[in-house]
C-alpha cells in the first residue's frame, strides 16, 4: 500500500511522542514492503528519503498569532503539496495524526478522493479542557477528524471510550492500536551513562521523563519526594524533560534540595542511560491516553511506578510490571516508590516481566500489521 502521512511533527521536528509514532510506524511499514509518503511541517520546502521512507517537508506561516492558525496555514500548504505529488504517483489513503493534521488532510481526502484514516493521540478536552472559543474550536477539528474518517485510531483502550464518548463516534468505526517500541534501538544501544553527572554511587535514582506540566504530574512526585526520602533517604530524583522547568525546580529545591536534579531535555542516547541505570521510572500523569515512557523503561528492563489512567492501565501491570498509583495523588505515589526503593531484587523482576511484556504485545512488526489492516477496512 502507498499511505500519504500527514503529521505536523516528523524527525527531526519533534515536540511530543507524535513524531516519533509516525516514523517509527512508516519505516516498519517500509520494511514491510509498503511505500508510505510523509507530508509534514519544515522550515523550507525539501524532499529526502530516509529508512525507506518518502518525505516531504512544506513550511507554514511565520505571521500566525497562534497555534490554530499556523496550523490550518500549514494544512492548505500540505493539501498544495499532496495534489502536487498526484499527478506523478497515486495513493491508497491520506492518514491524519492529531488535530493540526485535520485541516491538510481532510482537504486531501475530498481533492484527490481517497478514503482517510484518523489516528486520535489525544483530545482536546482531556488534555486543557474546553473553556475558550479557541480551545472549541480545536475539539470541532477533532470532531470533523472522526466524522470524516472512514476509519479511527486510538492508542489506547480507555481512550477509546473517551473518543466514542466525545465527538459520538459509532462503536464499529473506533480501533485500538498500541503505540510500540523498537527493540533492536534499545538493544543497540551501550550504557555509557557518567553515573555521578546525575547521583552519588550510593543514591538510587528515581526517574521522570516528560514535559514539565500538570498534565504529566510532576508537582504530585515533587510533593511525595519528601516523605520518601524520610523512609528512603538514598532515592535520588531526576526531573527529565522541558516545559515549565524553572517553576517546578524551584518548589523541589525548596523541599528537598540538592536530592532532586533537573537536568532539562536530554538527548536519546543518553535518555537510554539514564533508564537502563534508574531505578525506576515515574509516570505520575493525570491524563495519559497512552504514555510512551512505560514501554521504553520496559525495554529497558526497567519497572514504572504509573499512575492508573488512560493508556497506563494497559502498559503497567501492577506488581508483575511495575505498580500502579492513584492519579494526582502524591501519598499513593509514596507508598508505590517507597515499596520498590525495599524491595530492589523484586523491583529489579518486574523490570524483567516489563521487558518480557513488551516483546510479546508491543512491537512495531505486530502494530504495523494491525495498521494495515485497518488501511484495508478504510480502502473497501
């Protein structure tokens, strides 16, 4: 099959989890003998081909006063580009990741009359809530993303009830598809991790990766740290990610001073470090329709204390995996961090079960078929 992409981020562009779910997802289809073509965001116009992958880059307004318009700026340069490419090659399908990819794409269906695939990573409601015209008028998009799809993705089996649930999605249109790992990257690569650069050799270090808002719960471990250092005084947390980083550094510092350490965005090779040397991994998030960071401590062979939402309840297996929290509940956090900081060997197992998991349930070999099975439903 030839699946025309259209995603606002692609590598190296990345400003969360979507882009790396699309490359990942079009090179395995790649390997697969398909011949999957990315439209997306660039600061210029380019073509390259990468991993067996066509991709087009177009770029978008510089005058946008926010992120809405950009976006619908970028889809009718993206749809300009789509019908460019036509008139040499066809295509089986547009397939649309997350709001920004609704405009480019649903034009593209109805120019070139192809059928479309919408995968929802998240929702507009769940992520800020709808309070504003502005915030409206995204979650409209995202309902005229599922209306328009002949078929819908989900990257998560609760979030799928959020999806049919919010834009009244019939219960045959809506498909579970997991995100995935690559394994072969995480077995590549070599631990070369300066252990001391982020705790003493003494101090276990207690990991969170993600962005520095409410949404991912970071102020709910910051408010755990100090009762499990009174139970625990050798955890050592490291705060990865961007965001609002100085805000929430400074409430920790406040607390427990130099036990907590932002080390701000951290590159991959040395992300994989820091998770095969961690103790664990935290994922305190409020709203998670998914949440990568379980699947890659578990390739890692590293345990994620999570809380119980969204996409986590099928990534975390409590007590075989990792543990489970209560969201937005740093006494529930303590107890969990504090239980695996006892008990390091059992601690040290569910790592193993996560990795075992990950094998058996979340490849990209396994996802992409389901993907393309989905593309056969939307072709029919």
């Amino acid at each position: 099959m030839r699946p025309l992409f259209v995603t606002w981020e692609y590598p190296p562009y990345k400003a969360g989890g979507i882009a790396a779910h699309c490359e990942d997802l079009a090179t395995t289809l790649a390997d697969q003998g398909h011949e999957p073509v990315i439209l997306t965001y660039g600061d210029e116009e380019e073509t390259e081909y990468r991993d067996g992958v066509e991709i087009h880059r177009v770029p978008s307004t510089d005058s946008a006063n926010n992120t809405l318009s950009w976006a619908m700026h970028l889809g009718h340069q993206i749809e300009k580009k789509a019908v460019q490419l036509a008139k040499n090659d066809n295509f089986d399908l547009v397939h649309a990741h997350d709001w920004m990819a609704v405009p480019g794409a649903t034009g593209i269906q109805k120019t070139l009359d192809l059928p479309m695939v919408f995968t929802v990573h998240s929702t507009q409601k769940g992520r800020d809530g709808i309070d504003s015209q502005y915030q409206e008028t995204i979650h409209n998009l995202e309902w005229y993303g599922t209306y328009e799809a002949e078929e819908v993705i989900t990257v998560g089996r609760e979030f799928s009830e959020e999806v049919k649930h919010n834009y009244d999605v019939p219960e045959g249109k809506v498909n579970y598809i997991p995100n995935g790992v690559d394994l072969e990257k995480f077995d590549n690569h070599t631990n070369q991790l300066n252990y001391n650069d982020y705790a003493l050799d003494w101090e276990q270090i207690v990991l969170f990766v993600g962005r520095m808002y409410p949404q991912k719960g970071p102020g709910h471990l910051i408010e755990a740290m100090p009762k499990i250092l009174e139970q625990k005084p050798e955890a050592k947390f490291v705060m990865c990610g961007s965001g609002a980083t100085e805000h929430y550094k400074g409430i920790a510092k406040e607390t427990v001073g130099d036990k907590v350490h932002f080390p701000g965005y951290v590159a991959e090779e040395e992300l994989l470090s820091l998770m095969k040397s961690a103790e664990m991994t935290v994922a305190p998030s409020v709203y998670e329709p998914f949440g990568i960071v379980p699947l890659e401590a578990a390739a890692c062979q590293t345990a994620t204390i999570g809380s119980y939402t969204g996409g986590m309840k099928d990534t975390i297996v409590h007590e075989y995996t990792g543990l489970h929290t209560y969201p937005a509940d740093p006494n529930s956090i303590q107890n969990q961090v504090t239980r695996a900081l006892e008990d390091p060997g059992w601690t040290d197992w569910m790592g193993d079960k996560a990795r075992e998991r990950v094998e058996d349930n979340f490849r990209w070999e396994q996802i992409s078929a389901w993907t393309t099975g989905i593309y056969s439903d939307a072709v029919e």
